[in-house]
C-alpha cells in the first residue's frame, strides 16, 4: 500500500491534482472538503452540523471530521492506496490518521506540498467562486479560510517535515508541469498503471 498526503493552502490545485493522480496510480481519492460538501447537500446531522462552520471559512471540528475518514478507509479495503486530499487539517487530525494507519499496518510514506503564492491563491479561489456555485468562495470567507491554513494546517507540513515525508513542489506552474513534479516524487515508491 502506498499512502499520499496531498498538501496546500485552499485554491492551491489539490482537487485538479488527486484527479490527476488516482487514475495514473490507480489509488482511492479522499477529500474531506468533498465528503463534508457531500454530507451538506443530503442534508444529513453532520451536514448540518458542518456547514455552520464551512460557510464561516472556518475548519469543522476534529472529531466529525475524523470520524467521517475512519469509515472510508475502511470502505475500500483492496486499495492500492489512498490519497488524502485536505486531510489532515491539524495536528490532531494527523496523530489520528497515524494511528488509523497503523491498526491497518500501513502508514504515511508521502507529504507533497503545492506552493503557491498568497494572491494567485485569492484570484484563482475568486474565479472559481463565479462558477462553482460554493458558498465558501467569497473574497471574504477565502481570507478566513487562508488564515485558519496559516494558523492550523501549516503546523501538520512542519510534523511530516520532522519525520522526513515532506516534498515541496511548485504549484503555479501550467496544471501538466505541476503533475510531472508530482509523480517523479510519487514514482520513488510506485509505479504508474497508465
Ligand atoms: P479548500 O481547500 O479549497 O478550502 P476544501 O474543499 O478542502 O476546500 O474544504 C472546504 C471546507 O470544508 C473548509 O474550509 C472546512 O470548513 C471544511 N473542511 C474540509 N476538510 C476539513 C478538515 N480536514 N478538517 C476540518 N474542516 C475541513
């Protein structure tokens, strides 16, 4: 098995990424951001619950969100591997992703990082906004959500940066550059299927 953590600030190309990257791999994608959107637009309890929190800009708290990953990794139990799209978004989330991995005897073998700089992150997220129809993607809740990435996410890049599993990459380079400087990371411990 072979497990990636997809890593970045909002709008930094993690989504058009994982696309790009589970069909060349073959790996089963989990986005959190997606997952919460999924469980807001059926209306479920922890929809409700979640969308109070996304449509400030600000991070769902752990435990939901935790417990929302345990059952997908659990779903696909022949996968070739996961890739982790948005999680984990803290510290806790990391040390509970670390511990999911472990019971399955597997772990984190990769952290590639997109670098993107602050202003092409807020243009990009703006653009979006016109089509994606996502409450989130207003220039107000893209600071907020900026600034809860600067204030709780970028702690898990120094944690993977400690145990030697973090890569940075250039991230506003042409979508086909970015992908090339992902997988030849990627291909130190896997082979593409395609
Ligand atoms: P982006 O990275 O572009 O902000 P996502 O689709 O990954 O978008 O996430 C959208 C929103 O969903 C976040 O602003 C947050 O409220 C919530 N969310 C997604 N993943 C997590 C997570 N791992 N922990 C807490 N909240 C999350």
């Amino acid at each position: 098995m072979f497990n990636l953590v997809l890593f970045g600030p909002p709008g930094s190309g993690k989504g058009t990424q994982s696309e790009n990257i589970l069909t060349t791999y073959d790996l089963q994608h989990i986005s959190t951001g997606d997952l919460l959107r999924d469980e807001v637009s059926r209306h479920t309890p922890l929809g409700t619950e979640a969308k109070k929190y996304m449509d400030q800009g600000m991070l769902v708290p752990d435990e939901v969100v935790i417990g929302m990953i345990s059952g997908k990794i659990d779903d696909t139990p022949d996968a070739r591997g996961f890739i982790f799209d948005g999680f984990p978004r803290t510290r806790p989330q990391a040390d509970a992703l670390d511990k999911l991995l472990e019971f399955k005897n597997t772990k984190i073998h990769l952290v590639l990082a997109l670098d993107v700089p602050e202003h092409e992150l807020i243009k990009r997220l703006v653009h979006r906004g016109t089509t994606s129809g996502r409450s989130d993607d207003t220039e107000e809740v893209i600071t907020k959500r900026i600034k809860e990435y600067h204030a709780k996410t970028k702690p898990v890049a120094d944690y993977y940066n400690e145990h030697g599993k973090l890569e940075h990459v250039i991230g506003d380079h042409t979508i086909e550059e970015t992908f090339k400087t992902l997988s030849k990371h990627i291909n130190k411990y896997l082979l593409p299927v395609t």
